[in-house]
C-alpha cells in the first residue's frame, strides 16, 4: 500500500503484507530500549499476536526497499471501530518520520475499507511521544481505556477522509 508518502530523508514509506519472503525481516524490527516499555522488545511478538490471535493483522512498514517497521491492525465487531496496535519503528529509522508517514499512510489504507467510521488505538500513558503524534494526526481521547491505556479515536468520513 504505497501512497507515495515520503519520510525526511525522501524515501518512499509503504505498507505491506507480511509473507513468507518478508517475514524475518519484520520479526526483526525493534525499538530503542528505553521504549521497551511502552512496546514489544521486537516486532515477532506482534507477528505472533496476528498469527495465533485471529484478531490482529501485521502489516510490515518499508522505506523504500527496506523494511523500517511493524504495524497491526483490527476490526472491532461490537462497534464498527478499526484499531490500530503494534506499531515499532526500527530504532536506527527514528528520528526520521518514519511512525508518522507510517500513521498517515494506515490511516488511509483503513478508512478507505467499507464501512470505516472510527480509527481507534490506545497507548502506554507515559509514551508522551506517542500521544503528541496522534493528538496532531487528529485523534481524540475517548475517556475510555484499555489495559490502563487511554484510548483515543479518529473519526472517518463518508469519502475516506479522516477529520477530527
């Protein structure tokens, strides 16, 4: 799922499945250390997560041919909401804009899917970085939570378009 989307340092950042030739790859991705606490100390956690849980579903991120990160994502059947979890940066691909063309570009993907209204995630609550990027992306604070984690939501509209 490529948008033609651009990081800082010009490249192309894309989504994609994860398959038999990429997997490794994605199973890869880990974050700094010091972010061990608000996500997976490697991206395999995830992939496991999708593969075992039948809720979640990983996407691998790539910059340009390189693949710089994890992201998964889920339907909600109570509500209608998609959700978005999982999401690891490579530690030496931050800095660069990589999480937030790789929000942008999640975002797209899932409210052109039918029936999206509602982009939901949640967040360690002392990821303050975390919570900048997806209050300036437009997400709101629900009041509810999630293990602990405030949850916060984007709504979609009718055309595909994200709006606050």
């Amino acid at each position: 799922m490529d948008y033609g989307i651009m990081d800082r340092d010009g490249r192309r950042i894309a989504l994609c499945r994860v398959d038999d030739d990429n997997w490794r790859a994605v199973a890869d991705i880990a974050p700094r250390d010091d972010q061990r606490a608000f996500v997976a100390a490697l991206a395999a956690r995830y992939l496991l997560l999708s593969m075992r849980g039948g809720v979640w579903h990983s996407l691998g991120v790539q910059a340009d041919e390189t693949m710089v990160g994890h992201v998964m994502w889920a339907y909600d059947d109570e509500n209608g909401s998609h959700w978005i979890g999982g999401m690891v940066v490579d530690a030496a691909e931050q800095g660069k804009g990589v999480g937030r063309q790789t929000m942008v570009a999640l975002i797209r993907w899932l409210s052109e899917r039918a029936g999206c209204q509602e982009i939901r995630l949640s967040y360690h609550p002392d990821n303050t970085g975390a919570a900048n990027l997806y209050t300036s992306l437009g997400f709101v604070h629900t009041g509810e939570f999630e293990d602990a984690e405030p949850v916060v939501a984007l709504r979609v509209g009718a055309t595909g378009a994200a709006s606050a």
